[in-house]
C-alpha cells in the first residue's frame, strides 16, 4: 500500500510539473485578441498604401 501511494505521489508531482509547462506554453484569450488586434492594423494600413501607390501610378499614367 505505501509502494503505491509512492507511485501515486510521483505521478501527481510529474503532473503538476507538466501542468505548469502547458500554462506558461500557451496563450491567453488576451494575447490572441492582442495579436488579432495588432494584424488587422497591420492589414488595413497595407491596403490603404497600397490603394494609395496604387492611385499616385495611375494618375502619373494617364493623367
């Protein structure tokens, strides 16, 4: 019975450790909203240059 309950205490302090790993490993619900945040900027600011450049060619082509 204390073979076991050995065992057993093993297994927890491995699974404690590895339930530590996992929550420094992945991200929160706020850090994806951030990211998600931050690319959509990056998107809209790329299109908006890109209309823009996009505008300044054609007017020097057929203006």
């Amino acid at each position: 019975m204390l073979e076991r309950v050995k065992k057993l205490e093993e297994q927890m302090a491995s699974l404690v450790t590895d339930v530590a790993v996992i929550k420094s490993n992945y991200a929160t619900k706020e850090d994806l909203h951030k990211e998600i945040g931050s690319q959509t900027k990056w998107i809209a600011a790329t299109i908006i240059g890109t209309t823009g450049l996009a505008l300044a060619v054609a007017k020097y082509l057929f203006a």
